[in-house]
C-alpha cells in the first residue's frame, strides 16, 4: 500500500513541473480548496477562496516562460492524521534573457488536507509561494520583484513604449546599474551611435563607428549584456528597446555637431544598402541636404508621395542653386510633389527655376532633352485647367524627346481621384467633339513620349465616355469593354479600370439588367485592396457613392466617405464632381429642401471651373426641386437652359438618368420646341423604366428579415389562403395566425393582405 508521504511527495513533485516547465496550471487548480489559503512574496500578499487564488495564477499564466528545475530539496511533514505539509527549495534556470526577472532560488509550501477518506483524494487548503534571495540587498530585491511585470517586452520589444513611466524607469535603473555605468567614454558615444538603429552588422559598426576593438566589445556586451543580444539568424546585434530607448536620451543631450554627425552617417549607411526613406529621414535631421537630395534621385518616385509639406519645403529653402543643378532630377521630383499636394505659388516659382538652372546647366544633349521633356510636361501639367495650353507644352515635350534615354512617366495628368475625363474638360457649348479630339492627342503625345502603348486605355475611356454622354450606349460599352478586358495587365493605369467600370455599370442599369449591375459593384470593390493611391480609393468611393444616387440605395458610408474625401489633396477642380454626387445621394434620399441648396451651389461651382456637363445636371437637379416645391414654372425654366446648354453637343444622358422626375415637362417642351428631335432621343434613352425593375431587383428584400414561420405564413396569404385554413395546415390556433399576419405587416410596411400579396409577387425571387 503506498504510503500518504510517498503520495504527497510525487503529487507536490508533479505539481511544480507542470507550473514551471509547462506552464500547465490545471492540475494546481483541480487539488485546490474552496477555503484555499494563498501567501505569497515572503510576507504581506495574501488571499484567500478558490476564485481569487485561481484568477491569479490564470493571469500570472500569461506571462509564463519556460523553465527547468534542478537542485531541489524537500520537506514532507505530517501535521495530523489527514494534513501534510510539503515544502521545496530550488533552482529554476532559464533562457539567459530571462535570468534577470529570476530568483537564485525559491521556494514552494503546500498544505493538503485529505479531501476522500476512502478515494484518498488530496486538497490544497494552504498555499506559500515564496521568494528566496541569497546576497541581495533590499534594493535589488524591489528591483527584482518589479521587473518581472516587464518580462514580455524581451519578446515584444515595440510595446516599451507603452510601460507605464514607473517601469520604464525601473529598467532604466537596472541599464544603468548593469550595463551602461561600466563603459567608458569612448564606447558609450560608440552605443549611442549605433541606437539610430534598432539592429545593426558588425559592417554597419565599422562604417558608423571606426573603433579597433569594435569586435571584441559587441562579442563581450553580447554575452554578458541581457539588453543586447546576437541574433544568429540575421547575422546582427539588436537592442532591447528599454536599452535603445535609454541610449537615445543620452544621444539627444550630446552636442549638436556630434548629433549631426552621427545621423549623417547613418543616412549616407542607409542609402549605400537601398533604403532611401530612411536616408531621406536621417539626412534631414542631420540637415544633410546633399544626402537628402540623393536619396530623393535614387529612390522611388512615390518617396516624397505622403511626406509632410513641410519637408518638401524645408528642402527648397535650404538647398542652393549650385546643390539643385546637381541635382535636377531630384529637384524635379519635388516639382510633382508640390504640384499634386496643390501647393502650386511654390510650384510655379521653382518651376521657373528649374527652366533658369536648366539653360546653364552643363549637360550631356541626351540628358537635356530628357530634363526639358521632363519641365514641359510639367509645364503640361501646370495648365491643366486650359486644354489649349496643356497640349501645347505636351506637343513641346514630344518634340524634345531624346532618343535615349526617354523618360519614365509622361505624368498623365488625370483624372486624380474623379472617375471623368471628358466632362473634366469640356467648357463650352459646341465644342465637346474639339475637346474629345484635343485630349486625344494629348494621350497621343504622351504614349509617344513614354513608348508605352498601355495608355490607349485613356484613348478608349475617352471614346467611351464621348458616346455615353450622346446616347450611343451600344458605341460605349464596346469602348469600355476594351479597356476593362485589360484588367489585371496594366496595373500602372488602376484609374482607366475604374472609370469604364463605372460607366459599364450606368450603361447596364439603362439596360436594366440587375445582375451584372451587381457583378461591375463587387469588380469595382474588389479594386480597392490592389491599391495604395488615394486617387484610385476616392475614385471607387466616387463610383459607388453614384451609384447608390441612382439606385436610390445611398448608404451611409459612403455618404460618409464623401465628407471625407480629401478636397486639397488633387490640383484637379474636382469638387463640382464631388458635390453634384452629393446632390444625387439627396435626391435618393428625397431630400428636396437640402438638394436644392446643394445644387445651387453646385451650378455656381461649375460655372466658375467651365464645367459644362456639371452645370447640366445641377440644372436639372434644381427642376427636380423646384416641382418638388411646386414650382412647375421655375422648374420648366431650369430645364430649357439645360437644354440649350447640352442641343449643341447633343448631351442628352444626364436628362436621361433624371428622367423619371422630368417625363412631364419634357414633354410639354417637346410639343413647342424646336429640340424635340433632342428630348425625343432622350426619351428613348429614358433611364426611367429601367430603373424601376432594377432598383427591384438589386435591393435587398425585407423578405429576409421574416423568420421562418412569418415566411410560410406570408406565402400562404400571397396564394389567397384564411386565416383558418393557414392555422389548420400548420395545426396552430387562428390567433395566432393572425399576430403573425401583424408582424410581417409591420416588417414590410404594408397595411393590408392585398399590399402584401403584391409585395410577395414582387419580391419573392429575393
């Protein structure tokens, strides 16, 4: 028979190992006692019941890490006949960046009480899980005890920074104390220049830090150092964040050219090995503008893409004309970044420079070609409100186009996170034909220049959206469908993609066909996650923001993504676009009073940017409130400008997309005027019974919200069933039947058994 001390001895054994080596505490848990007993630190924490004894070792658990006990000794004794105390004394060992937050030894008292006589079933109902110190002073013990709430940070060193100021303290105690205190002047500068990483080489070393005995102090400090490691897989020595974080205070109090001169060669480190952002970065706080400069020419173009203007600026005002003209490529690129983030009276001063530096500058015949292509596409770029003028700079590019090297990007200038092109440009009436065959060969110029025939997409957006606008549906969706075929090839033009999708989708809802409306919506969303331009994201956000408008289906996202549209972010006048879907979300919501206000100031908006196919719709959102208002008179009125704006170009689509609203006056205009042959045509574009069917058929049916029984029910009361006979084919009471019938009048807003049979016939399918 095995004997109670045997027992207590492997169970107290088994206990131990599983806390320690496998941060397993259900067997603890399982032996404890409701009444449970817990003292621990040595002396003044106690608790007492199972729930909080247990709900501490469940949260200590996760800061477990593993450990290993050796040199254990033990004392079982027996209190009476059913309690034994156990008590252990060991060592626990540990990875060695571990070691700090351990005892050199512990110790463990249990008490168990027999909880079944007959089982011989054992309960904790004491519990001592004590410290025990050898050598320590009282103030490495508080130290130590503090540090092991920090013991996760050894494996999630961005999370420092998150430690309450009280522990960051305490680590920079135990830094100083073990680490920093040690060395001498020479090599605490040297650990100060190498925390403007968070890790490094042995190479970077010698390049930051030309110190003989560099090897034999990162090999010492390494090993003897638990804040500063080797790391075998990538071949480099890495901080702890709470030693990095401490040399960098100390790095922030040296003095200024010593700082300066530190953070230069880190940014001239960094763009020897490719990474440009961070020379760029280190270069600018060194105010190493010669470095900065480089990393700008040698990095991507999107580099300068999402940094703060004042960056872009600080450059500018302190590189000379000498450091420019070594760096004109450079220079240009921070032409394009000031002209996209619109900071155009400091584009247009330095863009003139750059033409000045250009003249004089000692180049290569090649080269200087290529730079002036560069500047008149810029110059392009600068009158991209005067079509006229933009395509004569471009013209000017393609004829200072080198023979080699031809530049990257001919920086076509559009559409910048509107999907529109045509109706971006087109000001005057008559003209819509001159300004398609303008843009045209501005694209023309611009694949010439770049020797890419990708960009025919813009050709072919344009082309398309020529004949939306005129009517010629079946003209435009062949010219969409080529561009949209390209999906997946060209992923240099996300834009082109995303503007013939849109009009794809507006073409099938004239069509009425709901279900592929429904596949060009997921195809526009699924566009979204493959890219990173903000551009592109407003454009979708535009697209399903339209969409919805016309659908009547405007959902509050995107009336919220609306607002927050980036209004300053694009040189292009894109805020009538903008508004004038606002406008059409408010007329989706019947929002009458607030549409007319927005489509005032919509027209005016337009009026002022030459935007004539954005007056054209604000015209006609105005007619829409007016007769809202009953105002049928002013209502006429808006119309018959807005005809003779679009007669002359034969635009007759956004009168078709309104036509629901205006069927009536339309048509006592036909009858008196000489555009009848035009209102004809737009009757026969009419977008009106089309959207009837698929506004059916794309929204999502209430049906879906009835339980299982309410559509039963509904469906017998659509095939002509009583009351009686749906409560006897279902073996319920007629009451019943009947507080059903309520519900499901309630959750389709219907009013009788007559509306909902008819709502049953329309919305079944769904």
């Amino acid at each position: 028979m095995i004997k109670d001390k045997d027992v207590i001895l492997a169970l107290g054994e088994k206990i131990l190992h599983s806390y320690y080596e496998k941060g397993d505490i259900e067997l603890l848990l399982s032996h404890m006692d409701d009444d449970i007993l817990f003292v621990g630190g040595g002396r003044s924490y106690q608790l007492r019941g199972y729930a909080d004894v247990s709900r501490l070792f469940i949260n200590s658990q996760k800061k477990f890490f593993p450990c290993h006990i050796n040199n254990h000794s033990f004392t079982v004794k027996r209190l009476d006949d059913n309690t034994w105390l156990y008590q252990a004394i060991y060592e626990v060992e540990a990875s060695s960046h571990h070691l700090p937050f351990l005892r050199d030894y512990q110790s463990c008292a249990f008490v168990f009480k027999r909880a079944n006589v007959v089982a011989s079933y054992w309960k904790i109902i004491y519990l001592n899980h004590a410290w025990v110190y050898r050598g320590q002073t009282p103030t490495r013990i508080q130290t130590l005890q503090r540090s092991i709430r920090g013991v996760d940070l050894m494996e999630r060193p961005d999370n420092f920074s998150n430690m309450s100021e009280s522990d960051q303290r305490f680590f920079k105690r135990v830094i100083e104390d073990r680490f920093y205190s040690f060395l001498d002047k020479e090599d605490q500068e040297f650990f100060m220049a190498m925390s403007l990483f968070r890790s490094f080489t042995l190479s970077q070393a010698h390049y930051m830090w030309r110190h003989s005995n560099t090897p034999a102090l990162l090999e010492t400090e390494s090993e003897a150092n638990i804040f500063f490691k080797f790391d075998v897989q990538t071949d480099s020595y890495v901080f702890h964040p709470a030693l990095r974080h401490y040399l960098q205070q100390h790095f922030t109090v040296q003095p200024v050219e010593w700082q300066h001169k530190q953070q230069h060669r880190a940014a001239r480190w960094y763009l020897s090995v490719g990474n440009h952002e961070q020379a760029l970065n280190w270069a600018l706080k060194a105010e190493d503008y010669h470095t900065a400069l480089s990393a700008i020419e040698m990095g991507s173009p999107e580099l300068l893409r999402f940094q703060p203007a004042r960056i872009r600026r600080e450059i500018l005002d302190h590189c000379s004309d000498k450091l420019k003209l070594q760096h004109l490529r450079a220079y240009l690129r921070i032409l394009f970044s000031l002209f996209a983030h619109n900071d155009l009276e400091l584009f247009d001063t330095h863009l003139a420079t750059y033409f000045k530096l250009l003249n004089h500058a000692e180049l290569g015949e090649s080269t200087k070609q290529e730079l002036l292509c560069y500047g008149y596409c810029m110059k392009a770029h600068r009158a991209f409100n005067d079509i006229d003028e933009s395509l004569k700079w471009m013209k000017k590019a393609r004829e200072s186009l080198p023979t080699s090297p031809r530049p990257a990007i001919a920086f076509m200038y559009w559409p910048y996170g509107v999907p529109a092109l045509l109706p971006l440009y087109h000001s005057n009436p008559g003209e819509l034909t001159e300004t398609r065959d303008k843009l045209k060969q501005i694209i023309n110029y611009a694949i010439e220049i770049v020797n890419d025939p990708s960009l025919k997409v813009w050709s072919d957006v344009l082309w398309g959206e020529y004949y939306y606008f005129t009517g010629e549906f079946d003209r435009a969706a062949a010219y969409f469908k080529t561009v949209t075929d390209t999906l997946g090839e060209y992923l240099i033009i996300p834009g082109a993609v995303i503007t013939a999708l849109f009009y794809q989708a507006r073409i099938l809802i004239n069509r009425g066909n709901a279900h592929d409306v429904k596949l060009i919506l997921n195809k526009i969303q699924d566009l979204l996650p493959n890219t990173s331009s903000t551009s592109h994201m407003d454009m979708v956000i535009l697209c399903e923001a339209y969409l919805n408008g016309i659908l009547e289906s405007p959902e509050s996202n995107v009336q919220e993504s609306l607002h927050l549209l980036n209004k300053s972010l694009f040189y292009y006048p894109t805020q009538s676009i903008v508004n004038s879907i606002r406008s059409r979300l408010l007329l989706a919501k019947k929002d009458f009073v607030h549409l007319q206000d927005q489509a005032y100031t919509t027209y005016d908006l337009a009026v002022e940017q030459d935007n004539l196919v954005i007056r054209i719709y604000n015209l006609l959102f105005l007619a829409i409130a007016s007769l809202k208002k009953d105002n049928a008179f002013q209502a006429k009125e808006y119309v018959i400008q807005a005809i003779n704006l679009a007669v002359p170009d034969n635009i007759i689509t956004p009168f078709a997309e309104c036509s629901e609203y205006l069927s009536e006056i339309l048509s006592s205009i036909f009858v008196s005027s000489e555009a009848s042959q035009f209102i004809n045509r737009i009757f026969h574009s009419s977008f009106a019974r089309s959207l009837q069917h698929i506004r059916r058929d794309i929204a999502p049916s209430a049906l879906s919200r009835l339980s299982t029984r309410e559509r039963e029910v509904g469906s017998f009361v659509a095939q002509g069933w009583t009351n009686k006979d749906i409560a006897k084919h279902l073996s319920v009471a007629e009451i019943t039947v009947k507080k059903t019938i309520s519900r499901i009048f309630q959750k389709l807003n219907v009013s009788n058994r007559a509306a909902l049979t008819r709502y049953w016939l329309d919305h079944k399918h769904n």
